[in-house]
C-alpha cells in the first residue's frame, strides 16, 4: 500500500492529496506534525533526509522525498487520468505553467511567510539545515506574488484551466499557491475577475476539496 507522509495544514503535502484523488489512487496516510518540529525529529529524519512533507512510500517500499519524484512516479505508474499532458505541445506547455506556478507563486509566498514569521525565525528555509531570515525578501516575495495573481489572471480571461486546455498538474499547484497566499493576506479581489472564476470552478472537483 502507498503510504503519503502528510501534513493537513501545509500547502506542499496539499499537492500530492490532490494527485492522489484526481488519479483515484488508495494509500494510507500519517500525519507529521511540523508545528512540534517532527519533521526535524530522528524518527522523520530516517524516512525523509530532506526533513519535509510531502513524502511517499511506494508499494515497491522505496521513498520518494518532494513534490517532484512523486508526481512523476504517480504519472508514470497511473498513467489515467493524463495530468501532465498527452501530445508533445501539451506537455511542454503544462511543464511551463507548472513551473511558473511554483517559481512565481510557491516560492514568492515561501519567500514571503518564511522570512517575516516570528515562528520562522532562523527557519527561512525547510530543511534540515537552519538558516536565518532576509526581511527585504519578504518584501519581494509579496511583490512577485501579487504580480502572480495579475499574470494568473490575465492567463485566464481565455481559458478554462491555465495549461493546454485540460485540468493539469498546473492547475493542481497554482491552486494551492493561490489557497495559501492568504497566510500572507494575498488573496483574489475585484483586480482578479478571471482568476476567482476559474477558483470556483475548481471547487467543483473533490479533489480540491482536500
Ligand atoms: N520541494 C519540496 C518542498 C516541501 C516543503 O517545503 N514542505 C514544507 C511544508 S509546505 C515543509 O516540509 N516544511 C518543513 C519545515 O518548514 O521545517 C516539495 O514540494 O516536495
């Protein structure tokens, strides 16, 4: 059985549930506590090195560390439903929004949160090593975020889903940036009438739900 080391609260983890549903994929779930800082802890240390959730345990016993190795695998391994693009165009283009949505949204409210938190202090990055915060990148990291936001939303004005005119793993990650960007009090407003119809619509899906 698979097993997905998961956190409910953190967006990262959020990624791989919402695979997991959208393939219809069975797998067990144990939850990792990183408010108390067991990610840190020698018992997570032993499963995931990198000290950050998501990870999956495959059936085959063999641990998959990031968003990255997991979303490969689970495309490779449950090739239905296509989340990554079937056609060559398709692909690359949904390999282009998907980056953009972690580059520009994951790592700009990343930047945001980790280097401002009180409770983030000498934290700024995950990891097993510590290391300390940059207040000016917090202020960039909300600079680009919201410049996301406006980007995301002129992409949408035309289109149902942000990639190749299918739900994709684009979809996936850039809805859970603009879920998390609240931590931050970035959210959808009035500026962005094309990206809150293309967020409601995405509540439609169980999925999303999780
Ligand atoms: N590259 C990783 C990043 C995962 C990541 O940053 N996860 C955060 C939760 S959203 C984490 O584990 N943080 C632990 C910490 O802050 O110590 C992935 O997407 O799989």
């Amino acid at each position: 059985m698979i097993t997905l080391y998961d956190c409910a609260t953190a967006p990262s983890p959020r990624r791989a549930r919402i695979l997991l549903a959208e393939k219809g994929i069975t797998h067990e779930t144990v939850q990792i506590d990183l408010r108390a800082g067991e990610q840190l802890g020698a018992a997570y240390r032993q499963i995931n090195p990198l000290c950050t959730v998501p990870a999956l345990r495959t059936e085959e016993g063999v641990v998959l560390t990031d968003n990255a190795a997991i979303a490969a695998y689970l495309e490779a391994r449950y090739p239905q439903p296509p989340l990554f693009g079937v056609t060559p165009l398709d692909k690359a283009e949904i390999a282009s929004w998907h980056w953009r949505a972690e580059f520009e949204g994951f790592l700009a409210i990343a930047e945001a949160l980790r280097n401002s938190s009180p409770a983030m202090v000498n934290r700024a990055l995950p990891g097993p090593v510590n290391y300390a915060q940059i207040p000016q990148l917090a202020e960039r990291g909300l600079a680009r975020l919201r410049q996301f936001f406006a980007d995301l939303n002129d992409r949408l004005e035309t289109r149902e889903f942000i990639a190749a005119q299918q739900f994709s793993i684009a979809d996936i990650t850039a809805v859970v940036a603009v879920d998390f960007a609240r931590i931050v009090k970035v959210k959808p407003d009035e500026r962005h009438p094309h990206l809150q119809r293309w967020r409601a619509a995405l509540q439609l899906r169980p999925s999303i739900a999780l």
